[in-house]
C-alpha cells in the first residue's frame, strides 16, 4: 500500500525520485528502496512526505484504491466514500464510513445545497444555521 501510494503520489505531482530525495533530505536510492517496497521510510519521512503531497499520513500509509473506482490517495481532510444510488422517490443511503467521520446519526437533520455548476452539498443543520447566525452578526456589525 505505501509503495504503491508514494509511486502514484510522486507521479501525479510530476516529481522525480530525485525531487523527493531532495525534499525529505535522503538519497535517490533511498526514495527507490521505498517505492519497491525493499524498506520503509522512518516516521519523520513519513510525514514529510505526507505534507508534501497534501494527504493524511493515515492515507499516505495505509490507503487501498477501490478497484472500482481506482482512484489515488485523497487531499487531506477530502473523502471519497463511494458511490451511492438514488432511489425511486430521490433518497439516497449515506455510506457508513461517511457517517462516522461527519458523525451524522439517525434522526440528524440535514441541509441540502446544490449549485448548478459545483454539484449538490449536504450539511448538518446544526453547522449550517451556527455558520447563517455567525455571517448574520458580521452582517449586523458592518
């Protein structure tokens, strides 16, 4: 997972095993032996890497590519948690993994917005009106 995710991270940020080697303070070599997998980089690499290329050490190390979906290790603090399907009456299930992270529970109510060019937005309405009274009192103090 790491070796493969540090090959398609490198890769897709244009950089050569040199640019990496350069930018963590390590050889090419050493930049090599983790991209086959023949050794891991310690910690501290870990996360200097991470940070270059904008993701969570967590993904960095431990990311598994949906092989329906093949995409690469997510931006920090992005998520892709799969597809969903709309049902007859326009309902769709929200992935498990996408309720744990933005701890939504049964029963939360939710926010829909859509922008016909971005797509549509869900948010919990608690977030949503404290963000609506917060730009409401700048409004008010202006």
């Amino acid at each position: 997972m790491f070796c493969d995710n540090l090959v398609h991270m490198r890769k897709i940020n244009k950089l050569t095993q040199e640019d990496i080697a350069e930018k963590v303070g390590v050889s090419r070599q050493s930049v090599a032996k983790w991209e086959s997998g023949e050794s891991i980089p310690d910690l501290d690499k870990c996360k200097q890497l991470a940070d270059i290329f904008g993701v969570s050490l967590d993904d960095l190390a431990n990311y598994e590519q949906d092989e329906d979906l093949g995409f690469i290790v997510p931006p920090k603090g992005k998520h892709l948690f799969g597809l969903v399907t709309v049902g007859d009456k326009g309902q769709i299930v929200i992935p498990a993994k996408a309720r744990k992270v933005f701890e939504i529970s049964a029963g939360d109510q939710l926010v829909v917005l859509g922008d016909e060019g971005q797509g549509i937005a869900i948010v919990k309405a608690e977030n949503f009106l404290a963000m609506a009274n917060m730009v409401s009192k700048l409004k008010n103090q202006g």
